[in-house]
C-alpha cells in the first residue's frame, strides 16, 4: 500500500510581498509511507504440521492438559477458568472448533489461534507472547465492555504482522489513572477501526486513548470513530493548580513512532487534543521509544478532527509529516475550550521544560487540501521568546486549503523559516496570515472574502 505525496508549483497571481519570478520559499516532497506487509496475513495450510495433536475432553483441567510443548490443543467445549490463571506451553497452537474460555488470565508463550467466527473469549486477560496474525473484536463476547480492546491489542506481537480488526458496533474504554494510555497498538500492525471507541467520563487532566508509542509500520484506518470524554469530564482541581485546564486529554497520540499512516477515521470530543504526533516524551507511561525520540514519515489522509478543546491536531517534535484532505471543526468552541485552540497546532516540546536532550523541530510538514471550520486559529506554529527556547521550525507547505470562520488568524507564523503557501481560501477570518519572526515565507494564489487584515506583520 502506497500514498504518494505530490508536490506541484503553482504558478497563479502571487499575493504576497515577493514577486511572481521568485523561487518558492521551499519545495520538497515528503517519503512515501508505504506500509510492509505480506501479501498473505494468516497461517500457511501446513500450520498445524509437526504439532501432536491433543483433543481437550470436556472436564479437562487446562492447567494440567496444556503442558506439552508443540502441540495443537483442540477445543470444542466450553472451559471456565473460575478466574485462574493458564499458563501455555511453548509453541502451542489453540484450535477452538465450537469452544471456548472464560474468567480467567491466559499467558502465551509463542501461541497461536485458530477459531471459526464465533466468540471463544469472555472476561479473559491476555499476557505472555501471541502469534495471532488476525485479531477480531468478534473472538470476545464481551468485546464492548471496558477496556476488553485491550486485550486485541496484547495478543499482537511487534515480531509478526498483526492485522486488529475492531468491528461495527460501540466499544467502551476507562482511563485507570492519570497519564494512562489506554490502548497500545505495536509495531507491524494494521489497524481497522470500523466501530466507535467511547472513554468513559473521568476527571483525569492527561489521558490517552489510543497511544502509539514508539512503533514502526503502523496502519490505522477505516470508518470508525475515537471519541473522548469532554462533555461528560469532570473538571475537578484534585490534581492542583498547574493541571487545573485538563488540556492533555488526547484522543490519538503518535509518540516517537516511524512509518505510521492515518486514513478515514473520526477524533472527536476529545478534552485536549483530538490528535498528537510528536516525540516521546517524559510523561509517558511505559514509554517504548527513548524519551526524546521523534515521530519521523508520518501521512494522516481523510480524517475528520472535531469538537476538542485544546486542538483538532499539534505536530510536535517530528519531521516529514503530511495531512492530506482532513476536516477539523469546532475546535475550542463546543465546549469550556481552552488555549491555543487551533486546527493544527506545530509546537515541538521545548527542550527546556521537557528535558529532552536532542534538537526540537518540527520539519518537513506538508499540509494540503484541508477544511478547517469554526475554530480560534486555522494553522499556527509557535514558539517563545526566551533565550532558552532553541526548537527548530523549518520547511513546511501549505496549499489547497480552505479556512472558514476563524476567530483570530486562519494561518499564524511564528519563527519558521522557509514557507510556501499556496491556494487557499481564508473567509469570514479576524487576520489572514499572522508573521512573527519568520524568513524566507512565499504566498500565491490566495483567496480572501470577508477578512479584517489579509496579513499582519511581515516575514523577515
């Protein structure tokens, strides 16, 4: 699977301060991300080849019964772990033919799945080492319950190529603590989100609902629906003054990944963030990636980011990253939003305050054929002013979008250099385009209906 992003000059009427034969400001072309994956995803015919095969009677005690290595255990009864724990032997393969498990904890070890499209989990927690190439919402009766997803997830493996279908219907997560991360896709993973993710109400100021840390090869797509907790939250101050803004609900993070491609999927309500892409950072719990490492070739194409309060997406620390035809509304107006308030906000994690060794930047960004609509800023980079501030913004395109009803500037610049903005359409806007501290910005074809001032300042 390939998403090509083309880069194309457009040579129009070029509104800006710098002339029609001038070079543009930057032109590059982000990598492809090409997902790596075989063309077959499942088991060879010859799986169960070389495995003694072991039918499990319908009073067997599994703990007992499942201790031969290199074995393919037939079920075809139902079995009740009465909430004890199965501990599998190596290399075993589980053949469930009308069976199934519940109650307990099951711990793999290199294990296998076979099933027939009938549920063979219920209140099962999955730990241990999974060779399960396809993994199904539908494999757990209770797959709408809090936090069962989780278990889809712990049966995936980053040494195999795992495809996690999350079917139609409305699943339920829970945030367990603050800072929680609710649900890891690993590397090697095609995700296909068909159903609606729902976080429970909590009062935690910094979740996340679904958070890829540090994984490479990563594919989430399909018509389904993340949706955060904001109207139902409980904005409390039991975590202090410094956390009183709950602004760090997050509903996707993509923290110190490689290759990761976002296509067709909703974020929306989320209490901070609908959508962050940036490095890992030293918050996280159980970070994969050292902390510090950036999100690098990362495409999100058809998403629709709405309704968050803080952000519809920030880009943080990161390079060569492209949001192609995306649809972000309503960010920071539905409900008690709060600052900044942008479509896309680009704020690499400042080094000082983060504790993040290497260079902060935000790089390489190509943003094209996006809707931006009812929110405080369109497109906004920012950075401070202080001596310590050392974060690097540098290169980045604009064009084919249109930014409507605006409350303060649909496109804002601060401190990045090498800027081409092409083809947009800014309407019912307070400022068109914002240039504080900024070099080498180019500006053509634009188009403006109903703004207070087309631009304010002016690149260095």
């Amino acid at each position: 699977m390939k998403v090509i992003t083309p880069f194309v000059c457009c040579m129009g009427l070029v509104m800006s301060l710098l002339s029609c034969n001038a070079q543009p400001a930057t032109s590059f072309k982000n990598p492809i991300v090409a997902i790596e994956k075989p063309s077959f995803i499942g088991y060879p015919d010859s799986v169960e080849k070389g495995l003694k095969k072991v039918v499990l009677p319908r009073k067997a005690k599994l703990e007992q019964a499942t201790k031969v290595p290199d074995s393919r255990y037939i079920i075809k009864h139902n079995f009740d772990l009465g909430g004890d724990t199965l501990v599998l032997a190596k290399n075993s393969l589980l053949y469930f033919r009308g069976g199934s498990i519940k109650n307990g904890v099951i711990v793999g070890n290199n294990t296998m799945i076979l099933y027939r499209n009938k549920a063979i989990f219920e209140n099962i927690k999955i730990e241990g080492t999974w060779n399960v190439p396809i993994v199904s919402s539908e494999m757990f009766a209770d797959s709408p319950k809090d936090n069962v997803l989780k278990e889809l997830f712990n049966l995936s493996d980053n040494n195999f190529f795992n495809r996690v279908e999350i079917l139609e219907g409305t699943y339920y997560v829970s945030a367990l603590q603050d800072n929680d991360a609710v649900l890891r896709p690993k590397s090697n993973t095609e995700i296909i989100l068909d159903g609606n993710i729902c976080l429970r109400a909590n009062d935690f100021p910094y979740y996340q609902v679904m958070a890829i840390y540090g994984a490479n090869n990563v594919y989430l797509h399909g018509k389904g629906s993340i949706v955060g907790d904001m109207y139902q939250h409980q904005y409390t101050m039991r975590f202090g003054e410094h956390r009183k803004t709950h602004e760090w609900g997050h509903g996707l993070t993509i923290r110190g990944c490689q290759n990761v491609l976002v296509e067709d999927i909703t974020c929306k309500d989320c209490t901070g963030d609908a959508c962050s892409i940036t490095s890992q950072i030293p918050s996280d719990i159980s970070p994969i990636a050292e902390v510090g490492t950036p999100s690098l070739n990362i495409t999100v194409k058809r998403c629709r980011f709405e309704g968050a309060r803080r952000q519809g997406m920030t880009i943080g620390y990161a390079s060569h990253v492209t949001i192609d035809s995306c649809f972000f509304a309503n960010i920071s107006q539905a409900f008690k939003g709060t600052a900044p308030g942008a479509g896309i906000d680009i704020e690499p994690d400042n080094n000082g305050n983060k504790k993040i060794d290497k260079g902060c930047e935000s790089s390489f960004i190509i943003i094209e054929n996006c809707m931006f609509d009812n929110c405080n800023y369109g497109i906004q980079t920012w950075r401070s002013h202080t001596a310590d501030d050392v974060r690097n913004f540098h290169d980045m395109i604009i064009k084919n979008c249109q930014l409507s009803n605006i409350k303060k500037w649909a496109i804002g610049l601060t401190g990045f250099r090498n800027v081409q903005i092409e083809n947009c359409k800014i309407e019912n806007a307070k400022y068109g385009v914002r240039y504080e501290n900024s070099s080498k910005v180019q500006t053509e074809n634009m188009s403006y209906n109903n703004v207070k001032s087309r631009t304010v300042g002016q690149p260095l």
